[in-house]
C-alpha cells in the first residue's frame, strides 16, 4: 500500500494514524538526537523528554535521514524537525524554538593533513569539501557561493564523516562535538579533527515547527521550553552533554 503512495501522502496518513499530539521528526546526529537500543538518546531529545512532562504534551519522534524528515515535517502540519540550525534561509520556512546550543558551523579537517590548508573561504575553494545533503552546512556554502563541483554529499552525517577520514575529500562542513560524536561512535580517532575555519558564527540549534502547527500547541511546547530555560534545567543538561 505504501509504495503506491507520494511521500507527501504517506506522512499525512502516519500523521492522521496517531494520536499524538505533535510529531517529531529527526535523524541520527549525536549528541543532539540519536537512537541507541530503539530509544531516543541525546540533548535535544532529553529536552523533549522534560517538555512533554511539564506541558502534558504527547510528541511521537522518528528518526530518519535528514532530507526525509525535512519531508515529513513539510507534509505534517502539526510537527517539528530536530536539530534545526537557523540559517539565514531557512528563516521563514519554520516557526522557531531555541536555541539550545549556539550551533557554530565549520569547515573540519583531518590534523594530518598538512596539504590542506584555508584561512579563508575564497582559499578554500580550492579544496574538496563534505557535507551531508540539505545539512546547515551544505545551504551554508551554497549561500555564500562555494563552486558545487568542489562539494561532495552524503546522505547522512555517518557517511560523511566515514569519507572524511578515508581522505575522499578535504574538508567536512558542519559542527564540531557532532563531528566528534560520530567519530567517537565510529571507532575512529577523535583526536584527528581540527575545526579550521569557522563559516557561521552562533546561528544557534533549534527545534523548527512546521508554520500550519496548532497555534495552541506550538504555545504550550514554547511555555515549557521557556520554563526549563528560566529554571536553569536546560543549562544543566546542555552543559552534561557539550561539557
């Protein structure tokens, strides 16, 4: 039945299906959202996990790679898409919550690598450059013009960060402790990244609503995030996990 369905449809049906309140669409992107034993791990999800306790709020998460979440949200109008980095273009797509990390971008690169060497962006075009496809970093380079025959897109965080350390390209673009989180999870060494040049200065995490959300739901997610914010609750638990 499934297969004879557009995405579109088949989110809205899944959608309809469940009782939740609101639908939380994610992927694997460790420390901020991942699953370990068919659970929800991670900052942002522990977040969740308190905002669902004060508010009395049902959110049913699924974690998928990051261009089918961005889809599922986009077809569900009573949904969120976490970890969201608030970049310049998406400003208007979403209605916004956060930030709970500042969310710098960079351009990261192997320490051994002594060949390749940026202090510039223009500089760095000469290079070849990772990036998960639809990530923040991968809008980020686009915006500011970075040549698209010099980008290399993966499908999800994973496998960029298996390519980079395979040398398949020069730079990975993205987050530094998530970058450092994978690797961990990987087995590889985590003492070989170097954050190199940083491309976006604190556009900040974010849990990113789909705009058609129930004005009344979206109140009572932002009215317990506030509250965890004023308690001082979010700051212990974002200093557990980035610390």
């Amino acid at each position: 039945m499934w297969r004879k369905l557009g995405l579109a449809t088949a989110f809205a049906l899944f959608s309809v299906a469940h009782a939740a309140d609101l639908i939380g669409f994610t992927e694997e992107f460790a420390p901020f959202n991942y699953t370990k034993n068919g659970k929800d791990q991670g900052l942002a999800n522990q977040i969740i996990d308190k905002i669902i306790a004060r508010s009395g709020l049902t959110i049913t998460r699924k974690t998928y790679p990051w261009l089918r979440a961005v889809e599922g949200n986009q077809a569900t109008a009573n949904s969120l898409l976490f970890t969201t980095v608030r970049t310049p273009d998406r400003e208007t797509k979403y209605l916004w919550v956060g930030p709970y990390d500042l969310c710098e971008v960079w351009l990261i690169k192997l320490k051994k690598r002594k060949d390749v060497r940026a202090t510039t962006l223009d500089e760095a075009k000469q290079y070849r450059v990772g990036a998960p496809r639809g990530s923040a970093g991968h809008s980020i380079l686009l915006s500011k013009g970075f040549p698209e025959d010099k980008l290399d897109l993966s499908l999800d965080e994973e496998r960029n960060i298996r390519k980079l350390y395979a040398e398949r390209f020069d730079y990975s673009v993205g987050m530094i402790i998530p970058h450092s989180a994978n690797a961990k999870r990987l087995g590889l060494a985590v003492t070989e990244l170097e954050a190199s040049l940083k491309l976006e200065k604190g556009l900040g995490c974010y849990f990113a609503f789909n705009p058609k959300v129930d004005p009344q739901l979206f109140q009572r997610f932002t009215d317990a995030f506030a509250e965890l914010e004023k308690s001082g609750e979010l700051k212990k638990i974002r200093d557990a996990y980035l610390n």
